[in-house]
C-alpha cells in the first residue's frame, strides 16, 4: 500500500516512519523545502527518541520518501493523511486553513480513489468541511471521481511516541463508508495483530474522542494539583494522598502527579479549542474553564514558593534552572511551564541560568540573552541562592548531593516534580520546597 502524508511535524513524521516502518511505502510531504532537504540528509525537525534511526532505516530501504511536491506523491496512492498544524486562533477555536489548504490541493490533482485521512487534531465538523472543499476542487475540474474522507485521531505522547504507534493502546477510527473501513484496517492490520483494538466510529464521534481524552488528561493534572496546593495549607502529603486515591481501580494512578502545570502541543490547544467547540454550540464547558484557569495559576507556583522562602525580595539573587521543556524525553518548549517560572524570576529582579539536556536550542529564541545558559546541571548550580527543578528528566533524579551543596551560595531546592525524598533532602543539609507538602514536614518526620 502507497500513502502519502502532508505534514512533516510531530505527528506526520512519526506516523511516516512508523508506517514505513512496517514495510507501507510512504512519501511525506511539506511546503518548507528546508525540511524537506534536511530530512532527506537524516535531519530531523524534532527530538524524538528512536525516530531518527527509524527515519535514516526507511529511507535507505527506499520506503520512505520526502518531498515537497503533493502532485508528484499522489499517483498510485491509496491513502491521504493530513497531519498540518492547527494553530489556535484568538479565541482559541483549531485554525482549519492549513488542513484545508491540504483537501483543496488533494482535489486539484487526485486521478483516481483517495481515502482521504484527518490525522491532525481538529474540532467536530472538520471531515465535512474537508469534503466539500475537495468535492469543490473537483467540481472547478469538470471530473467526478470517488475519495472518501475519515478521521483517524492520533495518541503519541512526546518522548514515547514512536512505542506508541507501533503498540498502541487503542487505535480510533471514524469513518463513513464500507471501503474506507477496509483500506484503514488493511492499513493497521500490522498493530493489530497482538490485541491493540481498532476501533471504528463514525467520523463526528472521532473527532471528538481525541479532544474528550485529552481534555480528561489535563482535567486529572489540573486537579491534582489543586488538591496538593491544600496539602501544602493543611499539612498533608499529596504523594501519600496521590498513592491512596491511586490504588482505586475506578480511578487508577495514571495523571495523578502533581507539578508546575501542564504545556506542550496538545493539551493547552485542545483545551482551549473545546471550550470554544462548546461556545459555539451555545454551551459552556464550565469543568474545563477551571481546568486551564488552574493550569495557568499552577505555571507561577514555583516563583510563588521562591518569593515566599525570601520574604518576596529576590533582587540581586541568582536561581538555576533544571530542565526547560514541558516534560522529559522531548525539546518542544510550546506553552512550557519554564517560560512563565522564568519570566517570574526575571520580573522581581532575578538572575537566572539554565540548564535541559536536549531543549537549548529551542529555547534559546525564547529566552535570548536574559537568562544565562549552562554547560550542564553543576555549572548552572555554581554560586546560585537555589536549584529550581522544572523538567523531571532523568539526569536529574539522582544528583552527587554533597557535590551539590558545596556548589550553591545555600543548600536550598524547590522541586518542581516531586521528584526528590524530602527526608533524604533534609538529611542532605538542603531545605526543600515540593508541590503538596508542607515545608517542615520533612523536618518534623527526622524528629520523630
């Protein structure tokens, strides 16, 4: 089976080389020529681990093709994905011109049957926009030919992705038509092999799944960190709370870790998006407003506990920074916690250096010159009031404490992660700040 994939970003681009992957001859395409030319060369635009191995694999068994001509891929193909960005307008409502852009260029130059697919993440509605928008195209032709559209949501977790694809949890499916239901399970066939479920649905259903899953995700993140904000007002221990509501079965222990709020790709936009999806229905999404307020509120709790610990005067003060991007295994820096905990820092008078194993790059647009960046974790901590830790990777979860001590101006963490054993901490000489957990907690459990 030949498949074309419009859209070399997170999504296109894992969901080509893992395609590929399974012997599918695929040809990403993209308008950036630049892309295009690094990805031919092995360059790829995003740090994903596996994917650049599995990139370089395809494309020298010839299975795996860029361009950026979509006329050029689009003889023999079976299938059509469209996997562009949909960018949050103003009001937060999925920016459809780049998918549709996709369907108009599809409909100018199909010869034969396309199953056309919505791998992006886009709002109820969208599938049927994107068939009149080819039927469009080739009524402007004079041709009549048949293509079916669907909606194929994706599920990849940065930093996991390429595992995700290849043994998914569920595969979702929306489609309207017998044949469409064939050529996409003739497709998946290799990733069902060992149980994962292919589900079909019709096409609205689907396209709502994926924003009704993540919206739940990020509903359980924003929850559970106001719950460990009264932990910390009442003494509690949100990590012995989070253990006792997580052995529930009718809950589970999945997204009940508290932290410096949620960033990225997919959750902030999806949120945002569906709440809009609701206001133009006439209804409003009242859980998933307080869902994004409590995130927003949560990206400033770690500078709040830093204002606090210096009696709200931090001028003249240096802080160090460990990890940048929203979360381990990944650079993206879009909507990431850092950026607020930084501009915080930086607005009460603050110095700070910085210091991710893979996001520099990316967030050196961002920060520019106002932060100081570090060769590595030790070197951003030297001469420092504080080590702030923002990103939980796992470079950092087990640091030469008395290397540590020694290198700070005092032995002060904030754990942005509950990454860190409070007690161990205290044992250490530091005074730690987590997320949930009231200050003299550890203090208090070494008297005992």
């Amino acid at each position: 089976m030949k498949v074309v994939i419009v859209g070399t970003g997170y999504v296109g681009l894992v969901t080509g080389a893992c395609l590929a992957e399974v012997g599918t001859s695929v040809t990403c395409v993209d308008v950036d020529a630049g892309k295009i030319a690094r990805l031919q060369q092995g360059v790829l635009p995003i740090y994903e681990p596996g994917l650049p191995e599995m990139v370089m694999r395809n494309q020298a068994a010839g299975r795996l093709a860029f361009t950026t001509s979509l006329a050029s891929a689009l003889p023999g193909a079976e299938v059509v994905f469209i996997a562009v960005g949909t960018p949050p307008g103003e009001d937060g409502s999925a920016d459809l011109k780049y998918v549709l852009q996709v369907a108009r260029e599809v409909g100018q130059h199909m010869a034969h049957y396309l199953l056309l697919v919505t791998k992006s993440t886009v709002p109820v509605g969208t599938a049927a926009r994107v068939n009149r928008t080819v039927k469009e195209s080739l009524s402007a032709r004079g041709l009549f030919i048949e293509y079916d559209v669907a909606s194929n949501p994706e599920f990849l977790k940065e930093g996991a992705a390429v595992n995700d694809f290849l043994k998914p949890d569920r595969i979702v499916a929306g489609v309207s038509t017998t044949h469409a239901r064939e050529v996409l399970e003739q497709l998946y066939r290799p990733f069902v092999l060992n149980g994962h479920p292919l589900l079909f649905m019709d096409i609205a259903s689907a396209e709502m799944t994926k924003y009704a899953a993540n919206a739940m995700l990020a509903t359980r993140i924003s929850y559970m960190n106001d719950i460990a904000n009264v932990c910390t007002l009442v003494g509690a221990d949100v990590n012995q709370v989070r253990m006792g509501i997580g052995s529930d079965p009718r809950i589970g222990k999945h997204f009940l870790y508290p932290g410096i709020g949620y960033g990225g790709s997919c959750f902030p936009k999806d949120v945002k998006a569906l709440i809009q999806t609701g206001r133009e229905y006439g209804y409003q999404l009242r859980i998933l407003e307080a869902v994004e307020a409590v995130n927003e509120d949560q990206k400033k709790i770690l500078s709040d506990k830093v204002l606090r610990h210096f009696d709200g005067d931090i001028r003249g003060r240096t802080f160090a920074l460990w990890g940048l991007s929203f979360k381990p295994n990944t650079d993206d820096m879009r909507e990431a916690p850092s950026l607020v905990l930084v501009n915080s820092l930086l607005e009460a008078g603050a110095q700070v250096r910085v210091y991710d194993p893979v996001a520099m790059e990316e967030a050196l647009p961002m920060l520019g010159n106002s932060v100081t960046f570090a060769d590595d974790m030790y070197a951003a901590a030297t001469g420092a009031d504080a080590v702030l830790l923002v990103t939980e990777w796992n470079a950092f979860r087990m640091p030469d404490w008395p290397r540590l001590r020694g290198l700070l101006q005092t032995p002060l963490l904030f754990d942005g992660r509950n990454i860190y054993d409070d007690v161990q901490l205290v044992k250490h000489g530091f005074t730690y700040y987590g997320i949930g957990n009231n200050a003299a907690t550890a203090v208090n459990a070494l008297m005992q």
